[in-house]
RNA sequence: GCCCCCGUAGCUCAGGGGAUAGAGCGCCGCCCUCCGGAGGCGGAAGCGUAGGUUCGAAUCCUACCGGGGGUACCA
C-alpha cells in the first residue's frame, strides 16, 4: 500500500459516499488527496486532512465528514485502522500485509521502481551549462551542470523525452576579446584591457600556434582569426570533455552562429514584425516586450545593422519550438535573472504562452570555501575554479551530489574540505555507505545460499515499517523532483532513506546468527533489503552519482 | 531607486497551509558475544522583525531590517 495507492482508495470512497448522497460534493470528488505520513507516530502510517478541506464545500463540518469517509476507508482490505483526531484528521494504519508486500513489489520492479508517466508524451528541451567557449567551465556553470542533468534523468523517470541541449555563444563580441586575448599572448602581451588572462590562454594560444605554426608569421587580424577558430573549437572540446567526465553529455549542441548565417535570425525578426510586435527607432529594430510585462522595450538589431545578442535568442527559441518542443526549459544563473522578463516577453509576442512552453529556472551562486575562507574568483585574475579542479578537488560522485543537494534557489556554501572527506559528515558517503553496506549483506545472503522470500505479513516490527514506508515514498518524491523542477528532493529522500535503513538494521537481525535455522522472517526481511538496494540505487542514478558495492 | 533569490539549531541546509519544526556536522552522555561502528540511541539548542489572510502559517500577502545577485543598441 503506497501512499498513492492510498489517496486513490480516499478518493474511492468519496465518489462512493457522493454517488450515493450521503455527501454533496459540488465539485465533485478531488482527483487526489493529500496522504501524508505524521511526525507523530501516534497519528497512524499515514494521515490525510481530506476532510478539513472539503468540510465546507460540502457543507458539513470536518469531523463529521472524517466519521463518513473512516467508515467507509476503514472496510478496505490494506487498511487496518482509521482514526479521527484533533479538528478532523484521518489518521490511518495499514495493514501489515499490505504494507509488506509494498518490498516485493519494489524488487520485481527493480529499476524501474520510482518511475511513471506523470510526463508521458512530453517532448521537453533541456538548455543548461551553455558557458561560453572563452575559459574553462567554471564553478557556476557546473552546478547547472549536475542539477539539469538530474533533472534530466528526473524528467526521463517520469516519461519524458527529454533533449539536453547546450547553447554555443560563438557569434558575439566576447569571442571577439577571447580571441585577442589569444594574440596578445602570441605576441607576448599583456592581456587586454576588456579580455582574458589566466593560464589556460597561454595554454590554448601555445597550442594553437603548435597545430597552425604559420600564424605567428601573418598578420594581426589573420592571426587573430586562425587563433579564434582554433582557439574556440579547442576551448569548446575541453569543454565538452570535462562535462564528460563529470557524467554530462549533451545531445545537442547548438551554434548560435548558426542562427546568423542561416537567416534564422532574420526569419524569428519578420515573424515578430508580423505579428506587430517590432518597430523601427533611432536607426535600431526594437521588439515590444514591454507590452508583454518586461520593464522596457529592447532592441534586436542595433543600429550598426548588428544583431543584438537577444536576437539569437529570439532565433533559437523558435528553432526549438520549430523542432516539436512544446515545452522550452532554460536554465541560467542568477546573473543572467534579468533577462526572464525579455525572455518570457519574447516567448508571448511569438503568441506562445510563457511559463508553459518557456520555462525559465534559474540558480543561485555557488560559493567555495576553503579551510573555511571562501576562495575569490576572478576569471580575468585566472583564478576561477574549473570543474576540473572541483573534480579533482572532491570526486565527481561528491561534486554532483552537494551541487544537487540544494534547492537551486538558495546560493550555498561549499566546504571543499568536508565533500572532500571519506566519512559520515559527507552526506554522498552516508548514502553511498548505505549501499554498500545492504550490498554487503546480499552478498553474504547468497554466500549462505539463503534466498529471499515473500512473507509480506512478517514484517511487522517498527522499523520495518518505517523503511517500507520510507521505500513507498519513492516514486512520489521522484514525480514531486519532476513537477516542481527541484532534483535536491531526490538527495534529502536518499538521506532519510538510508537513516531509515541503518535503524532498521540496528534493530533487526537479517541473517540467521550461526547455526540457526533459516525461517521465513529471514528471507522476508532479505527481500526488504533488496528492495532498499534497488531504492538507493535507482536514487543515486537519478542524480548520476554511483552506488558503489564496496567502499 | 526598481527587479530576483535568501534569512529556520553553534555551522551547512531540508521542510510545495496541518497536529509536539527536521537531517548531517559540532558539543555532552551512551551502545560492538556474530549481518560493514563510514552505524545506532539519548541530551542541550532554532523559524530576522511587525502586521494581515486562515479553523490552522516556517510555508500565502504587506511593510521593514539584514545578506547575495541583477538592472546596456555587452555577450
């Protein structure tokens, strides 16, 4: 008994009681209702406040409808006790039965347990990371980087077609100073006022000039272009592959030069002109997004006949929305939260509607602390924090699993020291721990040639019930990450989950102690522990961390 | 000035209106005769302030205070 499977029997017994007028429900009966599991343990497995909330509607007091709706509940096969408390909560207790055959079910689901259509026959379009190719991925553009791909898997989980997208600034003037900066150190200056210094463009320029030698000898603008062609796409590579071996790849990458030399650009612009929402001012072409709630109008083609950058990103929109995308989900940092109002702007002068086929996240910064000081980065000083560094810093288990931990509203402090240790105040260990340690005891199950075995009514004891419980929770809490854009939800469940299961191992004995015969409890309880492996590992997964067998 | 995010235990953070607000770390005190003690048990300790909505607010609304970010015909 899930607390799904639960909300549909209350929602049961309400079309019940409406069809047969003991209740009025001008509305008629609730899709779901909320199940929750109380804090207290007095209150019951579950509990649900279906009552406080349709008392009024249907014009009767809460108590009174809980009376109706516990009578009724209270007959059902996996439920064992229905309880009215306080101003009219049900508090239920589920059957032994019914709540053990919950880790059955689970193994025989395996990986595909937490899983759903909540999404089914949704084409989604992921944009993350999207930093430009003008330095290493620094430590912003990585926490996108393991919350979209969480969220990716999150959205896959639940039905989803998902395409993980990663937008190629390669068209404005930043590449422009980036390839200066190249030259500069071809021809041994200082960096550029407005450009870049640090190693890596030593790095890049050293190597550039070893794959193309000539370039030394020519002049300063054809220097400078072989420089930015090779430079880019060299920046870009390493780029891609550090994104690799944190455990992201994209499907697609988009060149937003592309856009330009397409005519893309210029197709998205006489669409909007169209459809009324351009005009012409001061030599520019500006678009009408304040009509469509962002502060000012903004220009998409400047007065020099240059494509603004927001242009590009009118473009591209559409090119997504052109490709089947029905629903558009970028992802940027809080330095870039100025441009969802333009953003959803553009998307309502297409006539699309924002919030459904745009949507818009954004991320928090990420602060690192070292031997509790925070490090300054700056990346024109070239002291940014790659994600190589973090990498290797931390692992890439630690590093994606505190980036993902955290709702991505908040901005967080990473204590480099504590996500690099190898214990418990690691909370990736914690879980990690969990797992292996249940994987540890399967192995000695089978070493024993004990098998598991289905005795659902067995499992009965207080821990037990709150793992089974715990493990039920699963696909709720996958489908919540889901509708809510929020993967964070995944690692704090891994954490009471695998809390849960080192209590219930504290207390419950799972292989027989010496020559004890095997019983039944045994092998009902080894299908709890595999059932709690198959949880933590489908978790991890989902947030593209490991669940190692041994640690 | 205006816009966005945040303010919960000593620290880092969870808590999508519900009952006595949680976890990890840190601190104090416990638990190994066998499945991984990288674990478990107990204890001290908290919702920035003031109003409002509600049967019920950490959660929703308003104001204020504090921290972070943003506010280009840059990308």
């Amino acid at each position: 008994m899930t607390p799904e499977q639960l909300s549909a029997a209350i929602v049961e017994v309400l079309a019940t009681l409406s069809a047969e007028g003991e209740l009025t429900l001008p509305d008629g009966p609730p899709s779901a209702v909320t199940v929750e599991r109380p804090r207290q343990r007095e209150h019951g497995d579950y509990a649900t406040n279906v009552a406080l909330q349709l008392a009024k509607k249907a014009g009767t007091n809460p108590r009174a409808l809980a009376q109706l709706v516990a009578d009724r509940l209270g007959q059902h096969d996996g439920v064992a006790a229905v309880d009215i408390a306080g101003p009219g909560f049900l508090n239920i207790t589920v059957a032994a039965a019914a709540q053990g055959e919950v880790a059955g079910q689970i193994v025989a689901a395996g990986a595909a347990y937490g899983s759903s259509e909540l999404m089914a026959g949704e084409r989604v379009n992921l944009e993350f990371v999207s930093a430009n190719p003008t330095g290493p991925l620094h430590i912003g553009g990585v926490r996108w980087a393991a919350v979209g791909d969480a969220l990716g898997r999150i959205f896959e989980a639940v039905g989803a077609a998902v395409t993980r997208e990663y937008y190629f600034n390669d068209h404005g003037a930043q590449i422009d100073r980036f390839s200066r900066s190249l030259l500069h150190s071809v021809r041994g200056l200082e960096a550029p006022e407005d450009g870049y210094g640090g190693a890596y463009v030593h790095e890049i320029a050293q190597a550039v000039v070893a794959r193309r030698p000539e370039l030394v000898e020519k002049d300063d603008a054809a220097a400078q272009e072989i420089l930015r062609s090779e430079g880019v796409e060299m920046m870009f590579d390493e780029i891609k592959r550090s994104l690799h071996d944190f455990g992201v790849d994209f499907d697609v990458y988009f060149h937003e030069d592309d856009l330009h030399k397409s005519g893309a650009v210029d197709r998205a612009i006489e669409r909007l002109t169209e459809l009324g929402n351009t005009y012409e001012q001061d030599g520019a072409v500006w678009l009408r997004t304040e009509q469509f709630g962002d502060d000012k109008d903004r220009v998409v083609v400047k007065s020099d006949g240059q494509g603004a950058y927001l242009s590009g990103d009118l473009a591209y929109y559409l090119d997504k929305r052109e490709r089947g995308f029905d629903r558009c989900l970028i992802m940027l940092g809080a330095d870039h939260h100025g441009y969802v109002a333009r953003m959803m702007a553009m998307c309502a002068a297409f006539g699309d509607t924002p919030g459904t086929n745009l949507e818009i996240l954004i991320g928090q910064m990420v602060n690192l602390l070292k031997d509790g000081e925070p490090l300054r980065m700056s990346k024109r000083a070239g002291t940014v924090v790659t994600i190589d560094d973090l990498v290797s810093a931390i692992g890439v288990d630690a590093a994606r699993y505190a980036l993902a931990r955290y709702s991505s509203d908040s901005s967080i402090d990473l204590d480099l020291d504590l996500w690099a240790k190898a214990g418990s105040e690691n909370p990736v260990y914690y879980v990690q721990y969990a797992h292996a340690r249940v994987s540890s005891l399967l192995r000695n199950a089978a070493d024993l040639g004990l098998a598991p075995a289905d005795h659902p009514e067995l499992l009965v004891h207080e821990k037990e019930g709150e793992l089974l419980r715990a493990l039920a929770d699963f696909p709720g809490v996958v489908a919540s990450a889901a509708t809510l854009r929020e993967p964070h939800r995944v690692a704090r469940y891994l954490e009471d989950t695998a809390g849960a299961y080192h209590r219930f191992y504290d207390n419950c004995r799972v292989l027989p102690m010496g020559d004890e015969e095997p019983t039944d409890l045994h092998r009902a309880r080894l299908v709890l522990v595999d059932a709690t492996r198959t949880v933590l590992a489908n978790g991890l997964g989902l947030l593209g961390v490991s669940a190692p067998e041994r640690m």
